[in-house]
C-alpha cells in the first residue's frame, strides 16, 4: 500500500514536471514570441524546424553553451542562490493542483493535502524573495532598484490576492483544491452560471462577487507573476533588465522560464479556483473509463492554455504602470473591492443558505 | 516658466479604463487574427522571396565591367575610376594593346581589373566619372564569401557580372 503510493506520487512528480510542465514552460516561451509576432504584424521565430517549433531546443542549447559569468562585486552565495528560488516556488506549487480527475483509479493530484490554497499561497510568494536576493546579491543599482520594487509591488498585491479566493471558500467551506473542483462540478462554475442548475437565483446573484473575485486575482496573479502591466521589477526601459541584468547563461535563463512557470502555476491555480478545474460539461470523469481521465487531463490544461494565451495577449496590448500608479491601484482600489466583495457573498451566502 | 499641460478630463466610464482595456484588446486580437489567416503581408521572408523584381532601375548594387557588341572589354584602363573611388576598393593594372590590333588606337586595356567588395561602398561614382561607360552598377547585392580573397572580384568575375552592353559610345569603332 505504502509502496504503491509513493510508487504512483513518484510517477505523477515526474510525469507532470518533465512531460508537462518544462515542455510548457519553454514552448510558451516560443509562444509568446510567435503572438508578440502576430499582434505585431511581424513573423517571429519560424526557421528552426517546421514553423519554428524546435526554436526553444535551440535556445535551451545556447543558453547552456554560454559563459556562465559570475560579477567580483556581487555576494556569491545569495548570487547563485537567486535563480534556483526564482524557479523552485512555481514548480512546488503545481503539487497541490488537481490536473486531472483518475487515471487507474489513481487521482491526479500530487499531493491533496487539506490547506491547499494557503499552501499555494505560502509557497507563491516566496518566488519574490528570488527576485529580492537577485537584485540585492547583484551589487548593481538598476537589480536593486528592480528588487526594491518586487518586494514593494508584492507587499501591495499578495492582499488583495488573498481576500479576493475569500468568498470562494466561504461557499465551498473547505480550503482543499480538489474540493473545490467537486463543489464546482456539482454547482456549476464559479464565473459561470449557467452551467449546471441554471435555474436557481442564488447562484446568479453569487457570479456577481465571484466575477469581481476572478478579476482581482487575475490582475493580482499578474502582478504576482511579475509579468506586464506589471512587470515593474524587469521594466528593460527604465532599468536596463531589472533583477536579472547581471545574469547570464543558464542563471538568466532559471529567471527567464521561472517566470513562465509562475506564469503556468498562476493559470493553474485560476483554472481550479474559477473555471471548473478539470471539468468540463457533459464529460464524466475517470472513473468511466482511462479515455475519460486522459480527456479530463486534457481539458484542464486546454483551460491552463487559454488563460496562458490570455497572459501573452494582455502584455502585447497595455503598456506598463507608473510606479505611483501600480501602488495606487494595489492599495486604494483592488484591496477595498476584494474586501466589500467578501461581504457582498457572504451576505447573499446568509440570506440563501445552500 | 513652466508649461502646464492641461489633463484631459475624464468622465467615470473612462476612469474605469476597463472599456478603454477591452477595446485595446480587440484591436490586438484582430492583428492576430488577419495575421494568422494570412491576411497581412508585411514581412517579405528573404531567401525564400526575393526583392529582385521590386529593385529601381535606379538601384546601385555590385559594380561590374561590361563589353561592347564587338565583344571589347569596353574599359579602357584610363584609372579614373580607381582614382574616384573614396574607399580605394578599386585597383587597375592597365596593359598596352599592341598597333597591329584590330583596336590598336584604343592604346590601353586593363590587365588586372580588382574590385574589393569588402570595401567597396556602393557610392556608384565609379559609374559616374567612367568616361567610356565601361562600369555600371548592377543589381547584385548579395555578396558573400568565406575569405577575404574570395571577395575581390577579379576581371573575370566583374565581366561576369556585367555582360555586354549595347551602348550609345562608339568612337572606338574602326571605321572612325
């Protein structure tokens, strides 16, 4: 029984780091490059193999074969310290994460433990401490200027993160993921409610707080993940690169796809927490049948997908936030909204108890 | 003194910025969209297409020697050019022709004829000064070569290039 367990822990670990997660991570490197290209009328990468898909084989091999440099001046433990915990977090994180309904009887989550979203939130924001050892370790002022405001642009959007899930677990009244996704496969969706029992008024009236929660923790989730509007730390206009200026090779490179793989955790995270994790109307789960768990399997990352498409598109169009207004928008609007929002649900939760 | 600005003032759907948002989007999703139907042409992809039918007739690509009708290297090794050129790509060894040649009263001929198209800029002044229109520049713009050598361009390779031109000059006929 023990064995059996770590068995399939083992599997799954490395099945969905090394099948899924790191081919994401560097093909939506390669996707981003090919929208930025569309939404620009240019072509993007397109010779390395057929329309370019073996281009981030390509850069993987560069950026191993490049001079690793490390600077005098910086403070060499914290220095090569960075990178790894730029990485680690977002990878962690996806443990937690219900990818799948079973396969085999087996449920497609790594680790369903009990605290599940304080989990992801606990492990998420050490990704900035990442970000904070780069710059200060750097001994250069444009990284430090871009940890500074990391850490600054963290402390003013982890709060509104954290209220903006809040009225979710008031309705679902566990913090375990994959209860989430049951609640929501009986229920409905939280940002749709049509699907399911349509006909009930309550779960009208409670999309509202909940289409106010998906925003906040979209746009905090993009702040959180550093990326534009957002991407103050990295801003290559104002601070010549940001954090990683004085990175190179392989370093940079554990910068550069740790974003992408926040990037993949965040929608992740998105996807179990609004739009229905793995589920999908009219399929029924793994317990039918192996084709079914493969198809569930599927969904959930089609889902993760959309919303990583999502993440590219909005960066090609808004241009960055002032710093001013960055704080501004952190502290005096999405942090007063997710807080009336709590108790906009859990006045309709009071007054139409489920 | 300071110039003030004045801010445009906003009224609260467009302090919301969200439409203003959407609509950016949208503008961004159709640039995506027509690219990806293959609507837009914008990038000409380059060793797959070429410009070589949109060039001017204007166009100054790599120098070249020509002939005339008779088959003459129409050049006439007077070293003008080579002394024109502002690079000093251009190098001229000029050889006599002999009396009893069929254009033995054109008197000189160039033996060697190097143009280096490392330093070679293109300018087309060469073209300009050539009393005898002996040098144009061409269409050819992709030059390469692997060494330094193979990117002179000797006689050979000039009149290569140029083939025979059907000119306007003919004073070195025999008849004149």
């Amino acid at each position: 029984m023990e064995y059996s367990l770590i068995f399939t822990s083992l599997l799954k670990i490395f099945g969905i780091i090394f099948l899924v997660i790191l081919p994401m991570v560097s093909y939506s490197v390669y996707a981003e490059r090919r929208v930025s290209a569309f939404i620009q009328d240019r072509v993007g990468p397109n010779r390395v193999g057929p329309a370019g898909l073996f281009q981030p084989i390509a850069d993987v091999l560069k950026l191993l074969l490049k001079e690793d440099f490390t600077p005098s001046g910086v403070n060499k433990f914290y220095y090569w310290l960075a990178p790894c915990l730029a990485m680690m977090p977002a990878i962690i994180t996806i443990a937690v994460v219900p990818f799948g309904s079973t396969l085999f009887g087996v449920p497609m989550v790594i680790a369903d433990i009990n605290v599940g979203i304080l989990y992801v939130f606990a492990i998420a924001s050490l990704g900035v401490y990442g970000i904070v050892l780069a710059g200060w370790a750097s001994n250069s002022k444009y990284p430090f200027l871009g940890g500074v405001r990391s850490s600054s642009q963290m402390i003013s959007y982890e709060l509104s993160l954290g209220l903006a899930v809040i009225p979710i677990f008031l309705l679902v009244g566990q913090l375990r993921l994959t209860a989430v996704v049951q609640y929501q496969i009986e229920h409905g969706w939280f940002i749709a409610p049509f699907i399911g029992d349509w006909t009930n008024p309550a779960k009208w009236l409670l999309a509202i707080p909940m289409l106010v929660s998906f925003l906040v923790f979209m746009i905090a989730i993009f702040a959180e993940t550093n990326r534009l509007p957002f991407d103050l730390p990295e801003a290559e206009q104002e601070l010549a690169g940001g954090y990683h200026t004085e990175y190179s090779s392989m370093k940079f490179a554990l910068f550069f796809l740790g974003e992408y793989a926040a990037m993949i955790t965040g929608a992740a995270v998105i996807v179990t927490l609004f739009l229905g994790g793995w589920h999908f109307p009219g399929i029924p789960d793994g317990s039918r049948g192996w084709i079914f768990g493969l198809i569930n399997i599927a969904v959930f990352f089609a889902k993760v997908t959309a919303l990583l498409f999502f993440f590219i598109w909005v960066r090609w169009t808004l241009p960055r936030f002032r710093y001013d207004q960055l704080m501004r928008l952190g502290w005096l609007f999405f942090f007063e909204i997710a807080l009336v929002n709590i108790f906009l649900a859990a006045i309709i939760i009071a007054y139409f108890p489920t | 003194m300071a110039l003030y600005v004045p801010r445009p003032i906003l009224n609260w759907r467009e302090r919301m910025y969200l439409p203003a948002i959407v609509s950016g989007l949208l503008i961004t999703l159709t640039h995506f969209k027509n690219m990806l139907l293959g609507r837009t042409k914008v990038t000409m992809e380059y060793p797959e297409e070429k410009p070589d039918s949109m060039l001017p007739d204007y166009y100054r690509g790599a120098p070249a020697l020509v002939r005339d009708a008779d088959g003459r290297v129409r050049c006439v090794a007077c070293q003008l050019c080579e002394f024109i050129c502002p690079p000093r790509a251009i190098k001229i060894a000029p050889g006599e022709i002999p009396r009893t040649d069929r254009f033995g009263k054109v008197e000189k001929y160039p033996e060697e004829f190097d143009i280096d198209m490392i330093r070679c800029i293109f300018c087309g002044m060469c073209e300009e000064v050539c009393p005898e229109q002996a040098i144009f520049l061409r269409k050819d713009y992709a030059i390469t070569g692997f060494t330094r050598e193979e990117m002179v361009h000797d006689k050979d390779k000039l009149l290569e290039i140029g083939g025979v031109m059907h000119g306007v000059v003919l004073k070195w006929n025999e008849k004149k």
